[in-house]
C-alpha cells in the first residue's frame, strides 16, 4: 500500500461476528458494496459513472480482502483444534 497523505482523523472498527456479512449489488449506473455488521452497515458505491480511479479502488479493495482472508485463515488454522469454532 501507498503511504497516506492526510493525516488520519478518525477510526472506525467494525469487528465481524455471527451476523456480519457482505454483499454485493451489482446495480448498472452505481455498483454498491455493502459490509453489514448486523445494526450497522457501510456502503461503498462510486460517486457517479466509474472512473478508473475507482476501479483501482475496489481493485486495491480486493486485494486487501484477500490478504486479510488469508492471515485470518492462518491464524484461525494455528489454533488448537479445542479452541476453534465453527461459523
């Protein structure tokens, strides 16, 4: 990843559980990604027609996803089998 340029302001942490989920609406104009975290949801969606900025966005977006689904995988397989629980 890319240093930041702005300073951060703040922080949200959503953590995932039983009832977080994802879920793609894959609309013609404005493709909408939202990330629901049972009463709270995040939507991402473009802030008009799709530029390439924003297809390097969710392309960036995805690989994140993917690293962060393979730690989690590693961590979670590293786990004494009595301290593992099923989804």
């Amino acid at each position: 990843m890319t240093r930041r340029r702005t300073p951060r302001v703040s922080v949200i942490r959503l953590t995932t559980g039983h009832t977080a989920r994802t879920l793609h609406h894959p609309y013609s104009r404005e493709p909408m990604l939202t990330l629901d975290f049972g009463a709270t949801s995040l939507l991402i969606t473009t802030a008009g027609p799709a530029t390439n900025r924003d297809v390097e966005f969710a392309r960036q977006l995805a690989r994140e996803a993917t690293r962060f689904a393979r730690t989690l995988e590693r961590t979670f397989h590293a786990l004494p089998h009595d301290q593992r629980t099923a989804a």
